[in-house]
C-alpha cells in the first residue's frame, strides 16, 4: 500500500489509479463473452453474500432480468457500483482522502469527487451526488482488495 504520508499529492495519485481500475475493468467487461460475464456476475454474487438469504437474494437480483419480461425504469447497474464502492474504499485506504464531504470541508476533493471526475472523462455521466448516493447503498459491501490490486499491477502501477 502506498503511504499517504511521503506522497506530495496524494490526490494526483489517486486520480491515477482510480483512471486505471475503470479503464481496465471496462476494457476486461468488454471482451468478455456473454457467458463470461454470467459467470462472473454469479461468481461475485456469492462472494459478497455473508448468509443463504444473502446468496439467494444477490442471485435473484442477478438472474431476474435473465428471465423476465423488462420492467419500467433503468436497470440496475451492479458492477458498476460495485466497481465504484471498490475503489473510494482503495482511495481512502492508500491516501487517506475520505469518501464523502460536507459543507466544512468543500474545498477537499473526497473519494466520491474523485470517482465522479474520473468517471466523467470516461463518458460515463455520473456526477457526484450519484457517486455519493452509490456509495450510501452499497459502501458496506466493498471489497478492494479482491481485485483493484491485480489490475494496477496488470497496467504496470506498483502497489
């Protein structure tokens, strides 16, 4: 892990690597099969779940739109947030910058902020209230050092 301490702009780092794990994550999502990507979505289905209900809902949530009609409304994008609570924790952790801000502290980028931006220069439009309400619903299920790791040493960034 890097020491926030001997970094002379962590968040200059952060941006860094949090533009890696997306670029990289979305590069790897793309050429998957669509068989690939069932079977990850399983796969990650059941190694966030803590107990059988856990399991049998996080499947449902996944498999359900499989098998049913299309239902109004946009449909959830699980990875995705799952990507984005992965990498505010990974910031937090490795720099020290916290996820979310309040008005006294403005003037400080937070984890969201910088998801958000990063996100933004992808072309994915989602600002940082959005980051910050994914963040509220599924900040408790982060799980960084999983994958986010293998990817920066994937791109050549030392952990």
């Amino acid at each position: 892990m890097h020491d926030p301490a001997t970094r002379v702009d962590p968040a200059a780092d952060a941006f860094r690597d949090a533009g890696i794990v997306f670029i990289e994550s979305i590069c790897n999502w793309e050429r998957m099969s669509k068989e690939q990507r069932i079977a990850w979505g399983i796969n990650a289905a059941l190694s966030l779940s803590r107990s059988d209900d856990d399991r049998r809902r996080y499947l449902f949530q996944f498999l359900l739109p499989m098998v049913a009609k299309p239902s109004r409304g946009a449909p959830r994008k699980t990875a995705r947030d799952q990507a984005i609570v992965d990498v505010i924790v990974y910031i937090q952790r490795c720099y020290g910058i916290d996820p979310t801000r309040n008005r006294a502290t403005r003037d400080r980028l937070s984890g969201c902020a910088i998801v958000s931006l990063v996100l933004c220069g992808l072309g994915i439009n989602l600002g940082e209230e959005g980051v910050a309400e994914v963040w509220r619903q599924m900040g408790h299920r982060a799980q960084p050092d999983k994958w986010i790791p293998f990817l920066l040493r994937q791109a050549g960034v030392r952990e």
